[in-house]
C-alpha cells in the first residue's frame, strides 16, 4: 500500500462567543487573525490554522461542545505566553499529577518537554510548550 502524504491544515475550536474567542486567542497569540464568517475567525498557527468556530453566530443551530483533549501549541518564549494567556482569561488547573507535575505551572515534564495547561473562556483544554523542548517521539519534528 502506497503512503499518502496527508497533512493537517486546520483544527476546529468550538466557542460560543466568536468576538471574545478572536479578542482571547488575539492576544495569546499575537496576532489579529482573520474573520471569515460571522461564526469563524482563524488563526495562521505555523501553517496549520486555528479555527475558532461559533456554530449559533454561524447559523449551525447547535451549542458547541469544549473538547476533551488539550491542543498543543509550540511556542518560543513559554513565559510571555503564560502571561498573555493569563491576562486574557485563561483558567489553570491546579492538579498536580505524580511524575508529571503541577498542570498549571511552567514546569520540566518527564518526557522533556517544559509547558503548561489552560483552559481558554469556553473550556477548551490547551497546551502550550517551549519550542525548545518538543517532544515528537520517532515520528518527526515539530
């Protein structure tokens, strides 16, 4: 069977206020993004775009939904980010977690990687990691 050369290019997060999620994600990432309907505003994430997609302003007729796992973002300077992202609203989870650390915190985890965990205004899990430290495993760089 021949590979297919398949490429992620954009990731959906479901928000329930498209204004506060482009003033939220604006601000963490630095960058004013893009509207592109009255429910969606993207993000240029390093080629892969962030999709923050509001299903009622667009005329989907249904709640969205927080998802249940983080996304990870690999960023060059962790701090200015935790602190943009702390400014802007974010929640951080003070659970610590045996050998991997407090979720919350800039911290070392095992498997390398220096990061912390936030929640955005809608309850979307997020991750973001110094870029210095990703960890791929054996399939690739970041």
């Amino acid at each position: 069977m021949s590979e297919i050369n398949a490429k992620i290019f954009r990731i959906l997060i479901p928000v329930s206020d498209i204004e506060q999620a482009a003033g939220f994600y604006g601000a963490v990432l630095s960058q004013a993004g893009q509207r592109i309907s009255p429910g969606r505003h993207y993000f240029n994430c390093g080629g892969l775009v962030l999709a923050c997609f509001d299903p009622v302003a667009d005329g989907d007729g249904y709640d969205p939904e927080p998802l249940p796992e983080p996304i990870y973002f690999a960023v060059d300077d962790l701090q200015t980010v935790f602190d943009r992202a702390a400014s802007a609203g974010a929640t951080f989870p003070d659970d610590e977690i045996p050998n991997v650390g407090y979720l919350g915190k800039i911290q070392k985890r095992p498997w390398g990687e220096v990061s912390f965990y936030a929640s955005d205004p809608f309850g979307n899990p997020l991750c973001f990691v110094s870029s210095e430290s990703v960890f791929t495993g054996d399939v690739g760089a970041a």
